[in-house]
C-alpha cells in the first residue's frame, strides 16, 4: 500500500485481518499485514497499537497454500464476522 499521510480503517483480531481505505478494500487475510512504527521502524502489533500511531503498513505475500480454496476458508475476514457494506472484494 503506498499512501503517505493517510487514514486507514484496520481490522484487527489478534492479527491485522483488514485494511480500508474509504470503503475500499486494499487488503486482506491470508495476505500477511503488518504494521511498523514510522519513526523507529519497530512492528507494531495488536496489543499495543494505539490511536495517534503513525505507521506504514506492509504486506508480505502467504505460503501458497493459503491461496487454496481448503486453507482459504480458515483464514478469510469474513469468518470474524467481519461483514462490510459496499464490499468491493
């Protein structure tokens, strides 16, 4: 995702499962999303992710196997119950 100086919608359950931007979706689970603070280039994970962090968002491609329609299942937004008005994937 390249936007600088953004807002973003992130989805999180114990891992990052969803990023929105203006009710587009730009990326989702089994896409790997992580999140770095700005300054510091530390991760910055669930548990200690605040309003006011400034970060970028990187996305690493999953094994393989979570393309396949069996894996696929497991892992997709939407078993959090994560159902969205005006979905666009």
């Amino acid at each position: 995702i390249k936007t600088q100086h953004t807002s973003l919608i992130i989805y999180y359950q114990n891992e990052f499962l969803l990023v929105m931007q203006n009710k587009i979706v730009l990326a989702s689970s089994p896409e790997i999303i992580t999140l770095v603070d700005e300054q510091t280039g530390c991760v910055v994970t669930t548990d200690i992710l605040r309003f006011g962090i400034k970060v970028k968002v990187i996305l690493f491609e999953p094994p393989p196997f979570w393309h396949d329609s069996n894996h696929k299942k497991f892992v997709n937004y939407k078993i959090f119950n994560l159902e969205l008005q005006n979905e666009n994937n």
